[in-house]
C-alpha cells in the first residue's frame, strides 16, 4: 500500500510538472486521472510478473507493458469522474 501511495505521489509531481508548461489549466480531476493512469502503467510495466497468473488472452493484450491497462485506466476513469461545472 505504501508503495502504490509513493507511486501515485510521484506521479502527481510528475503532473504538477507538466502543468507548468501547458497553456490550459490542469485540474484536480486530470490530476487524478493521470497520475493512477502512470502509476498502474508503471507499475506493471516494471514488474514482468503482475501477469503471470492471469489468462493467457489478458497477457496478450496487455503485452508485458503497462501502456495498455493505462490507457484502458484513463478512459474508465474520464467516465467515471464528474466533471467540474463550468
């Protein structure tokens, strides 16, 4: 739990980071979306056995890389989240 809570805190710095080049505001929303969508990537990209005992169709899709279950992350949770009221 304290390693997932470490990679979520890196990844929001991460993001606080790119928002500082960017021409629109990034909100708490985006935050949060981004930073689990990075940690779950890199966390099962880093860890070449997160797999292991899933189904053999689930590790050909995700492919040894944590792009696709970012990815899949991200757009689930862009539903999911309400967005702000403008």
């Amino acid at each position: 739990v304290l390693g997932g809570a470490a990679v979520m805190m890196f990844a929001s710095i991460l993001i606080s980071g790119i928002q500082l080049i960017t021409k629109h505001p990034i909100g708490s929303r985006e935050i949060t979306i981004i930073s689990v969508a990075i940690g779950l990537g890199y966390g099962l990209g880093a860890t070449t056995g997160a797999t292991a005992h899933l189904p053999y169709y689930v590790q050909l899709i995700f492919g040894g890389s944590g792009i696709v279950p970012a990815a899949i992350v991200a757009i689930i949770f862009n539903i999911i989240l309400p967005k702000d009221a403008e």
